[in-house]
C-alpha cells in the first residue's frame, strides 16, 4: 500500500470514529443505574440505613402508582463530614422526571415538606407514592436528601413503565370545583406568552443601546471627559418609559390574577416535625473489638463480643450496611424476612459467615467472627472507606429470637485493611 493511500486510510477512520462520537453524544440513550456507587462509602455506611423496604410492583403502565415504603435507621456513629440530619427532604432516586411523586409519608405524615430535627440513633418508616409517566425501565430508589450532606439513596430496584407518554394525566380538582385534566401542562401557554412578553422587552432595551458604537468610542469619550455624551436626553426618556411600562404590565397582571384566581395558594416553604418511632428496650449490645477487609478475598470481618440481655436465646441473623445485606443462610427465619421484591443483586448468595451459630443464651456474653464476603464489596465501591480520613466501618446486626422475633443493634468502628491473612504454624 503506498503512503497517500495509508494517509487516506487514517484520515477516514479518523473521521469515522470523529463521526460516531459526534452521534453517540448527541442521541439519546437511556440512562444507566447504580449512580449511588459515586457517593463516599462512610455516608453509605454511617449514616442512614434503609431496612424492611419493598416494592409494591416491577411492571406498571403509565399513569399506574408504584409504592416504595419502608424504614430507616440513623446511624449512631454518624461521620463528623457530614451535616447531621436537622433538615431533611423524602424523595425518589431515578433517572430524570420519569416518575411522578404523588404522595409522600414519614411515620405516617403527609411529607410534601422538608422534616427537621430527626434523631439520631431511631428509626423512621416511609412510604412513595410514585406514578409512571415515561415508558422504560427505570431503577427507582428511596433517597433522603439531608441538607449539608446530600443526598442518601437508599437500595434500588428495577421498575418497567409499559405504554405511551401521551397516555400521563394527571387530574386534579380545584377549591372551587374546577376540573383540571392534566396538571403537567396547564398553565404552560400562558406562562410561555409571559416569558415571550418580558424577552422582547429585554431585546428591545439591549438593541437600543447596541445600535450605536460601544466600547472604543465610549472609552474615548470618557478619557477626554465628555461622560454627557454617553447618556442622552433620548435615553432617560426611553428608560422612563420602558420603566412605566413593565411597572404597568406587572400590576395590571397582578391584579388580573388575584380576580380571576381568588383563592391563591403559595408555595410551600416550611418544614414539619415528626416523632420517631417507638424505641424498644436493649435486647442485645454489640460491641466491636477488631474490624478487617482482606483484600485479595473480598471480605469483611468483624470480631464482636455479644451480651443477650433478653429472657430468650438469640442468633444472629443478618448483617446490613450500604444497602447491602448479608444473611444467615442457615436461619430459616432470616431467609424468610428477604421479602421477594427486594433487589436481588444487594443480597449476596455467600451470606453471612459467623464462627459459632448457635444460639447465644439470655445473659451470655459470646466473642464471634462475623465474615461477609462477596465481590459486591468491589461492585458497589464500597472498599474506599479504607482510604477514608477515620477508616471506620459501620452496619446493622439483626438478631432473631426463638419465635421470630428481630431485634437490632449497630455495629461500627476502626478497619484496618490486610492483604496477607497470617497464620502461625503448629509445632509438632
């Protein structure tokens, strides 16, 4: 092959792959999950831990509800890098406005409005109303936005909307009995008309200074000291005008308004307060004496001492941080508390590892090694918390009783990481 043809090779292949990019940017594809894999893994283990949540469908059509509801814990050990929550917003995680929130609840109340002072150490339930609008699938999380620190997302699961767009209404009635049939696009002409009025004017008031020589002309006049050149007689006119006439426009429309709409509602800018649920007494007191990550084996473990506190025996059940949970895969009853809707990916098959399963008898206090491993560590980018400032690690024990019964308590404190698991060998 001569060099002009290995030149006009290249060339081509340059401009195929410029080509591709130019389209792959500007056509739309739809929108990957799992963004909360960006958020630090201390805010994801320390901070808010999402329990008992479901979905009540994976297949809607448009204009069906999806309710997500569950609870939440706030965690003890919540990090000194983040704001603590005494102001928070319940919302939905999703990619883009492809769902429509239309009721919201925490413990129970109408949580439209943002929730202050909620307490660290208790827990809170929630429930999402949420409405498909645009056909897809759509990864739908809870998320708690706290103000300073974020938001919190907590575990998501895969939603398919069947239908067409065209299909979303959304009804509402009035105060005054006014039926509106779809909310999403009343009001908008009228708002379109308005904007369109106040950009001509805008145009208008910029074309008129533009149309005459700008900046070499106007510094030269100022250097020489003729600053009266700048601003004319016909200027001032023209902005006492313009002025007469935006005030004009701004309380002949207010006054339209008020007598066309005569019950006004403002937006809603408070906040609310809520009790948290009610707290049981200690049943069980964790308390961690040495935390490590291997590596090479993808594995956490974490050496507690357990005092049972309660009149029955206990076992240890389940253990859950950055919405990942690890179970017991020899108790039954752990098994059976992973309700069907929950994500399967967050719900590692290796389980939970503990070096002595049985029961832990009332007033018994017992040393265990508790040992999760899976790949998920590295999936959900979870093993930074070893690089973190504080290296500290934080999750949920569930324990059960002999009838079923859950109880939980927090476990947290220092990691270190080890890539070499030594062993000492025996001396014959």
């Amino acid at each position: 092959m001569s060099l002009r043809n290995r030149w006009g090779l290249r060339a081509g292949l340059v401009q195929l792959s410029v080509l591709l990019t130019l389209l792959g940017s500007l056509l739309p594809t739809p929108a990957a999950a799992h963004g909360e894999r960006a958020t630090e893994p201390y805010i994801r283990t320390r901070t808010v831990h999402w329990y008992d949540v479901t979905w009540s469908s994976q297949k809607i059509n448009v204009s069906d509800t999806v309710t997500v509801e569950g609870k939440f814990h706030l965690f003890t050990d919540w990090p000194d890098a983040a704001t603590k929550p005494e102001l928070a917003f319940l919302s939905n995680a999703s990619p883009g406005a492809v769902m429509t929130r239309v009721e919201s609840y925490i413990n129970g109340m109408p949580a439209q409005q943002s929730v202050r002072q909620l307490e660290i150490g208790r827990d809170y339930s929630f429930k999402l109303v949420m409405r498909g609008r645009i056909p897809g699938r759509w990864h739908l999380h809870p998320v708690l936005n706290v103000h300073g620190a974020g938001p919190i997302v907590g575990p998501g699961h895969w939603v398919d909307v069947a239908g067409s767009a065209a299909d979303f209404k959304v009804p509402v009635t009035t105060m005054t009995g006014e039926v509106i049939d779809d909310l999403q696009h009343y009001g908008v002409a009228r708002v379109q008309w308005w904007q369109a009025g106040y950009a001509l004017l805008a145009i208008a008031w910029i074309v008129w200074w533009i149309r005459r020589p700008l900046i070499v002309p106007r510094w030269n006049a100022i250097k020489k000291g003729r600053e009266d050149l700048l601003v004319t007689r016909t200027d001032d006119r023209v902005a006492a005008g313009l002025l007469v006439v935006v005030l004009v426009v701004v309380i002949a429309g207010y006054r339209y308004t008020t007598q066309k709409y005569e019950y006004v509602v403002p937006l809603q800018a408070g906040s609310f307060k809520t009790k948290p649920l009610p707290q049981e007494s200690p049943v069980v007191t964790v308390e961690l004496k040495d935390a490590t990550y291997d590596v090479p084996g993808r594995s956490l473990r974490l050496d507690v001492e357990i005092t049972n506190q309660s009149g029955s025996p206990l076992r240890v059940g389940e253990f859950s941080t950055a919405n990942l949970r690890f179970i017991n895969q020899s108790l039954d009853v752990a098994l059976a508390g992973v309700d069907p809707s929950f994500p399967k990916d967050l719900v590692p098959g290796s389980g939970l590892r503990i070096s002595d399963d049985s029961p832990v008898a009332p007033g018994e206090t017992r040393k265990l090694r508790l040992e999760a491993t899976d790949a998920a560590w590295e999936t959900e980018r979870l093993v930074s918390f070893l690089t973190n400032v504080d290296s500290r690690v934080g999750g949920m024990l569930f324990f059960f009783d002999g009838g079923g019964q859950r109880h939980m308590a927090e476990v947290s404190g220092p990691i270190v990481p080890v890539f070499t698991q030594l062993r000492l060998a025996e001396k014959s």
